[in-house]
C-alpha cells in the first residue's frame, strides 16, 4: 500500500519513544517521511511552522490535555490535518473522545502497520483533496471585490484596502503604470460606498487642453466668456453627492491644481464669471501613472494639493508582478469577448497561455484584453484558441509541444503553472528557495508543483545532497536497556 503519489508525505509522530520511530520509518516504506517530536507541544509547533501531511500521535502519553490540545489544533485549521491516533487502550469512551476532538482515525496498540499505512493514505488523499479544493477555488473564485479580477498576494493588497477604504469618507490616490486598472479600483470603491446610488464621474486631464479644464470641473456662467451662451454646470457638481474620479492627476497645470485645492479645502466650487461659491459634498478619487513625489521635489505639483488628494494611498501592480492571474483574467475576457461578438465559446491551449506567460506586458491588463478580443475575432473556427490565434509578436514565446488541444480550461491552467515553475527555477539556476519566493509560494507547494509537473528529476541532486545533510545530523540509534521492552514490541 502507497500514496496515490511520488511525492514524499511528511507525517508528524508525536511520541516520546525516539526508538519506536527508528523503527517505524523503515516500515512504512520511501512514501512516507517521519518527523518525530516527544511532546504534544513540540507536534503543535512543528506543523504550524512546517508542512505536514498527517499526524500519528500516541494517546498513552502523559500528558492528556496536550493531546487534547494538538487534536483541536491540527482539525481547526483553514487547511486541516488529518490526525491518526493510537492507543493501549481500546475503550469506547477514549475513543468516542478522540473521534469528538477531531481524530481522523484511532489504532489500536500493538499496531498493524498495514492498518496504519492504509489509514495514513486515506488521510494524505483527503488533504491532498481538501489542498486541490481550496486552490480551485482560489483560481477560478473571482476577487473579493467585484470587478477586481485576480487572486495574487498584490491584488488581494489591493482589494483589502478598496473594501475598508469604501466604508469611509475620504480622499483616495490611486498609482500604477497605465493599464493596470485604476478606473476599476475607483469605480469598486464607489459601488461598494453609502454614495452607490448616486453619481459617479470620471474626468480625464489628459483628454482636455488647458483651457478647457476649469470649465469642464467647474462649469460657467450665461456670458462668462465669447460663446458662453448658457450655464452649465460642471464635472464637480455633476457628482455631488457621489464620487468624482480625476484621472491623471499628476498632467494638471499649477494654476488649476490650486483652484482644485481651494474645491477640496472648503467644500465649494465657483463657476466661471460667478463670485457665488456654490456647496458640495463629493468623494474625491485620483489616479497617476507618474511619481507626484518627485514631481513635489521638482517643484512641478503642490505638496500641499499632494497631501490632499493621498489621504490613502493604493498602488496597483503592473501585471509582469502577477502573472499568476493571467489564466483567470484572459478566461474572462475571452467569455466576454465571446459573447460581445457572437463568437462560440473556445478554449485556451496551454501553449496559448504558455506564451501569455512569457510575455512583459508593457501595456498591462489593457494589452491582454486587446489581445484577447483580437484573438477572439480573428480565430479560425476552431473550438480552442492555441498560438496560431496570437498576434506575431507573442507567437515565438510558446513551447511549441505544450501547444495541444486543451481539454478543458483547468488543464491550459495546469500548463500554464508548469510553464511558470520551469520559467522561475531557469531563472534561479534551480534554487528551490527562491524560485518560490519569486512565484509568491511556499518552498512546499513548489515542491509538489514539481512532483505534479515532473520536474523534479534536474532537481535529484540536490534532494539527495539534502537527504545526505538530514541524515548526517540524526542521531546514532542506541540499544534499549536490559530490561526494557524492546522497541518492536510495540508493532504487531
């Protein structure tokens, strides 16, 4: 009996007979990776701190509480461990206890190690199971706030602070390269706010001459100036009482972004050829792709409007920082793309994703869109979009063989995470270390990753130099005692 993988599974044995665990290791067989600690204290510690597939805990130690303790512990987790337990003692009422704190299963002393090998691929199949269902969720799962797409560390930032920043009235600086999606951010934190139902206006600096900005935001007077034939109210009061978005903060003029300043201090704007300041209660949201903090050291925008305007501050990632969230955004756009011109729905090859992967994205989630809508129209009937639907310039990123007929949309995203760890371990010359740490994961999860893709061959040099180290610092097993039971007394 083995585990339904190559992969090693590392179990926690939590008693205080080291020999007994000697013993143990080499019966259990190459599946299966002992690590032992004395105390159920030390077994809370070690897998909170380590990556453990199932724990094996003896009952008959002395401390019960500590028993109690780790069986909760292990069962309470988001991700929880399955906990088998052994026992002298075969009471109903132990059992009933230990089956009521959370124990997966109970053996019963001397143990059956066929028992215990069947009972800890049961419980490694089940985490490997309760594993795949939290990151299926987790990838196909859209964001926590809507219309935010992604399921990265640095979008899951990002969505953290628009949802308590929604809850409060406040001015908000939203900062990224162009692209990236500030526009969305600004509208999910007007949507998620007390002012939902009222307006929401979005004015771009870049889309107007100087001239005309202050009479866009804040309107005119009947004969203001020549052509001035009837009032007209302006962007600022337009939102009042919802939320203007101000795009580009960072290309206003100097004069304008004082009388803005004036608008945010006192609540109030004032059209053209009027002396009347008229109120307003508006929410106030900025975007820039530029660096307004050396721009204040240049002394080309106000510290003063500066600090206005940054009360919170949300920088968005460019997409070459979350290429993670690439499947789940271009499957998105392709649906919505799908429908938008009558096009069948398709699939993405892993090759097509394969080269998504490998491309810089200069122009961010707005590229992959563009992208994904010229893909989309240009197709050539097929049932799946593959490398031949890529604009030219993406074609040569792929690997040519990863380009088959894709079987569903988990299996291009499967490729995809294989194309993702081969890419990060070539750019770390192989250290495990920080190809996770580039990837965003932990060292355990790539290693799985590696036994799912088999990629782990390049990598059995290292493992056996580190087994080599493991070993060398185990200690030299000692004979018991005279007198003592031996140490397999305790395994049937």
């Amino acid at each position: 009996m083995s585990t339904n993988s190559s992969e090693k599974k590392n179990v926690l044995l939590v008693d205080a007979d080291e020999a007994f665990g000697r013993v143990l290791q080499p019966l259990l067989g190459h599946g299966y990776q002992l690590v032992q600690e004395s105390t159920a204290s030390a077994g809370i510690a070690a897998f909170e701190t380590g990556a453990i597939d199932a724990i094996v805990i003896n009952l008959d130690m002395p401390d019960q509480d500590g028993s109690s303790r780790l069986l909760q512990a292990a069962t309470n987790r988001d991700l929880p461990i399955p906990v088998i337990a052994y026992s002298w003692d075969a009471s109903r009422q132990r059992i009933l206890q230990a089956f009521k704190e959370g124990a997966f299963d109970i053996l019963t002393q001397p143990l059956d190690v066929q028992l215990l090998r069947f009972s800890l691929d049961r419980a490694c199949r089940r985490g490997d199971l309760a594993r795949e269902l939290a990151e299926a969720r987790r990838l196909l799962g859209t964001s926590r706030v809507e219309g935010l797409l992604g399921n990265s560390k640095a979008m899951d930032r990002v969505c953290d602070v628009t949802r308590k920043v929604a809850e409060v009235f406040t001015t908000v600086l939203i900062t990224g390269e162009s692209g990236t999606g500030k526009g969305m951010v600004a509208q999910a934190i007007h949507r998620m706010s007390a002012r939902a139902d009222k307006p929401f206006v979005a004015f771009s600096v870049c889309s107007f001459p100087d001239s005309l900005i202050e009479d866009e935001l804040f309107g005119h007077e009947k004969g203001a100036f020549t052509g001035a034939g009837q009032t007209r109210r302006g962007r600022f009061e337009e939102a009042n009482g919802g939320t203007i978005f101000i795009d580009e903060i960072g290309d206003l003029a100097l004069p304008l972004q004082a009388k803005l300043l004036r608008a945010l201090q006192e609540r109030t704007v004032e059209r053209l050829g009027s002396n009347v300041p008229r109120p307003l209660d508006v929410r106030v949201i900025c975007a820039t792709n530029r660096n307004l903090e050396k721009m204040v050291e240049e002394g080309t925008f106000r510290q003063d409007l500066y600090f206005r305007i940054s009360v919170v501050k949300i920088q968005m990632p460019a997409l070459s920082e979350r290429k993670e969230d690439i499947p789940l955004l271009a499957e998105h756009f392709l649906r919505s793309f799908a429908k938008l011109h009558g096009k069948a729905a398709r699939m993405l090859t892993p090759g097509f994703l394969s080269a998504l992967s490998r491309y810089s994205w200069p122009g961010n989630v707005r590229e992959l869109q563009n992208v994904i809508e010229r893909s989309v129209v240009l197709a050539n009937g097929h049932e799946y979009l593959g490398v031949a639907d890529l604009p030219e310039e993406l074609r040569g990123l792929t690997v040519p063989s990863d380009d088959m007929r894709a079987g569903s949309f988990h299996e291009a995203v499967q490729g995809f995470k294989k194309e993702l760890v081969r890419s990060a371990l070539k750019i770390h010359s192989g250290n495990r270390l920080r190809a996770a740490a580039e990837l965003g994961i932990s060292r355990c999860y790539l290693h799985r990753l590696l036994n799912q893709f088999n990629l782990a061959a390049e990598e059995m040099a290292q493992d056996e130099l580190e087994e080599e180290v493991d070993e060398s610092m185990m200690p030299e097993f000692e004979m018991p005692m005279s007198g003592a039971k031996r140490p397999n007394a305790r395994i049937a």
